[in-house]
C-alpha cells in the first residue's frame, strides 16, 4: 500500500448552523430617546450652515412631534394653522393623521 502525506481531517464547522442574532436595542443601551440637551446641541449644530435656522426647526420639530424623516420633509404650510396654533400631521406608513398643538417658540 502506497503511504500517502496527506490525511483527512474533520471539519471545524457545523454544517447549517444559524448565526448569532443581532442583540436587542434594550440590550445595547439604556434609552432610546434623546434629552433636551442633546436636541439643543444637535439644533445648534444643524444652524451652522446657510439654511441653519430652517434645519434648527426642523431638528425641533420633529423632536417635540415624533416625526418619521419623510413626515418631517412632508410638511406643507397649509398643513400649520396660525389662528389656532396647531399642526395637522399625515403620517406615512399607514399611520393616523393627527393634529398637534404648537408651542410659542
């Protein structure tokens, strides 16, 4: 019999083993929300172009009315009501509209 050099080895890998899930948001840190301060310093970062006032707003406003980014871009001026302060709302992805009061600032 002819001695060969190479021999066979057994495989590290399982054959159709699943990959770990991603860990859960909970999991990964301690709130998923931002705070006041927070908003205030991204605000303060998004004026520091040539639409900074807009952007600032918009940083606002989708804080304080839980805008998706496409509800936030959406916005029209016949949706604001000045008269009576308040924001009417269409939201996407099969959401509710709503009306929403707006504050002074």
């Amino acid at each position: 019999m002819v001695e060969r050099h190479l021999k066979l080895v057994a495989s590290r890998t399982v054959n159709r083993t699943i990959r770990p899930r991603r860990a859960a948001n909970k999991d990964q840190r301690t709130r998923e929300y931002l705070t006041e301060g927070e908003v205030k310093r991204l605000m303060d970062a998004a004026k520091g172009n040539r639409s900074g006032h807009r952007d600032g707003t918009m940083v606002l406003i989708a804080y304080r009315h839980g805008l998706r980014a496409s509800e936030l871009t959406d916005l029209r001026w016949d949706q604001v009501d000045f008269r009576t302060a308040r924001l009417r709302v269409r939201r996407i992805k099969q959401g509710t509209p709503s009306t929403h009061p707006l504050q002074g600032d």
